[in-house]
C-alpha cells in the first residue's frame, strides 16, 4: 500500500537532529505543519541499512573552486534571464487547487512542470546535451531532474535544486494551497536559470543537474529519496545548492544564507557568488533542523548550501496558508536568486 492509499501509516519522525524518531500518524504530523515546526520523516532511511552504514560515514567529495574563474562566461548568461518564463509558469504553478504531494492536483501540477521542462529542452534555441526524467516515488507527485551531462568528468554532479509541492497547514491533503512562495518561487527561480544554460548551449566539463523534489513539505521525503539513491550509488557530488521561498520582500532586500546543517566550505563559496553576482547584500542566519531539501543531502554526506529570501524565516506571513498567492511575489527578487544559480552552476562545473 502507497503513502497516497495509507493517510493513517505510522511514519517515523525526527524533529533534531540529536532526537531519536518518533512514531507519528498523519494526524500528529499535520500538527507539526500547523505549528511550523521542521522535520524529517525518516521511515525510509532508518529502514535502509546499507545507507545508514553509508551515510555514517565520510565520502570523498571532488575539489571546490578556490576563485571565481568564468566571471566573464557567467554575467554574459546572467545577461539573458529575464521573469517573463518564471511569471507565466508561477501563474499556471498557483492555478492548481494545492501541489499537495499526495493529491490528483499535486501530480497534475508535476506533469504540467515536467512538460515545461521538457517543452524547453525540445525548443530550437536548445542547445546543450541535456536529459529529462522523473524520479518516481510511493506516492502519486514524481520528482524531476534535468541533467546537463559532464563533457570531461561527467561523473562529478553539480545540483541545484528547489520544491514543487506545496502545502495547507490548517487541511493539508486538499486545502487550496496556492504556494506562490513556497516553493513556486524557488521553482521558477531554476527554471529560468536552467533555461539561459539551455539556450547558451551549456556544455559543462562536470555534470550539472536541477532537480525539483517532490513532498518536501512532508517532511524531505523527496529528496531524502533522491539523495539515498545517489549516495548508495556512489555519485559525486560537488555541491548541492538549495532555493527554498526566493520572491517575498518586507523592508530592505537581502539574501539569506543559511549555516547550519550545510557545509561551511560551500556556504563560504556561495557567499562569494553572492558577492559577485547578485546586487544585494547577503547576510548569515540559521534556520535550524530539517528546513529544506538541502538537509537531505547534509544528512546523506554530501555538501549543501541553501540561500533564502531573507535572513529571517518569519518575514512572509502567508506561507502554509491560502494567502500565498502570485500577487505576493517579487519577481525581480526572485531573479537575483536565479543569477547565483547561474553562478553556482557554471562555476563548481569546472573542475
């Protein structure tokens, strides 16, 4: 029986990362959505032994740039992003009654994001060597990754991801939940830095993919899944940069660059790419456990780094709620997050 057939499976939650798992019904998990409370539900991973055998131990990541070294390359792609193709996908994204993971919307809103990838890929002005598939899970909402293959280690992979499902927290499974910020945003923020990538003709030296989890809001679990997977199978990954709410702004504009359960070498680098590449200032916080879908791959050992509409979760009084809607969003806002994404890529790309 799925997660989809099952709203009643006793699943197991963590909340800290020093807690053991709790078991929980969908009841008590909805009650950690209501009161914003973080979490990871583990179920899956403490049931997979070979991973925790894995992930408890070090894995050799390859080499960080210790420069900008494509400045050039970089802002002349910078140069061609534009909101145009984040405004129209983010419209049809906020159509659907809730990107629940295990709702019928949630997997039509998949399908309609994976159509438009795809759409992009098989475009004319297409130009780099790239594959699209699904990465099918238990439940009905499939998550999606794009893959630029590596033209000299292609077994070295850049990631930049976001979250596509979204959530009500007063009636999760079938309350409207338009989820313009979390995490529309964020998902068109890569859409449009993919789609400048695919129209230069991206050919990196390392792989590079983008990927949009399914049931983040769940607690993680499409990502947990993904980077499980990669992990037991023994991929390397250079880095892996999250882009979790990117379009609402209260007060004076700022990146957020989280510091707790991501890396510090990466975090650093990202800051640099701020530095260099957006036009507002960043500044540190923490956001604490189970955040994001960059928590995954800390757990599974592997780098992460994750920038942040602001230094402060609190500053978007919508999320979870059916206020969350396209008219909140800052678009050109947004954009500065998808000009660090071009940055984040193309750079960790060289080897």
């Amino acid at each position: 029986m799925t997660l989809s057939e099952n709203p009643k499976e006793v699943r197991l939650i963590q909340t800290a990362a020093d807690q053991e798992p709790q078991s929980m019904t969908q009841a008590g998990i909805d009650r950690l959505i209501r009161h914003k409370i973080h979490f990871m539900d583990v179920t899956d991973t403490v049931a997979d032994k070979e991973f925790l055998s894995l992930s408890a131990s070090a894995i050799a990541s390859p080499a960080l740039p210790k420069t900008l070294r494509m400045v050039g390359d970089v802002e002349g792609v910078i140069a061609t992003l534009d909101t145009s193709l984040m405004e129209k996908t983010l419209k049809e994204l906020t159509s659907f009654k809730t990107r629940y993971y295990r709702s019928k919307t949630g997997k039509q809103s998949q399908e309609y994001l994976l159509d438009t990838i795809q759409g992009l890929v098989d475009s004319p002005t297409s130009k780099a060597n790239v594959t699209v598939r699904t990465f099918d899970h238990s439940w009905p909402q499939s998550s999606i990754l794009a893959r630029f293959e590596g033209s000299e280690v292609p077994e070295e992979t850049v990631i930049v991801g976001a979250h596509q499902d979204s959530v009500n927290m007063w009636l999760p499974s079938f309350g409207r939940s338009p989820g313009a910020d979390d995490d529309g945003s964020g998902t068109v923020t890569i859409l449009e830095a993919f789609r400048a990538l695919l129209k230069l003709g991206f050919r990196p030296k390392r792989s590079v993919e983008f990927h949009w989890y399914a049931a983040e809001e769940a607690g993680l679990l499409g990502s947990q899944a993904v980077s499980k997977a990669y992990r037991k199978d023994g991929r390397k990954i250079v880095g892996m940069l999250q882009n979790d709410m990117t379009g609402f702004t209260k007060g004076k504009e700022e990146i957020g660059i989280v510091t707790d359960f991501t890396d510090p070498d990466l975090t650093h680098l990202l800051e640099s790419l701020v530095d260099q590449y957006a036009s507002i200032p960043y500044r540190e916080f923490t956001c604490g456990y189970g955040c994001s879908d960059h928590a995954s791959w800390n757990k599974a050992g592997y780098r992460s780094a994750f920038h942040f509409e602001s230094a402060s979760l609190e500053d978007n009084p919508n999320v979870h709620t059916t206020r969350d809607e396209y008219g909140t969003i800052n678009f050109s806002h947004a954009l500065e997050y998808a000009k660090v994404a071009v940055g984040f890529a193309m750079e960790l790309s060289e080897p």
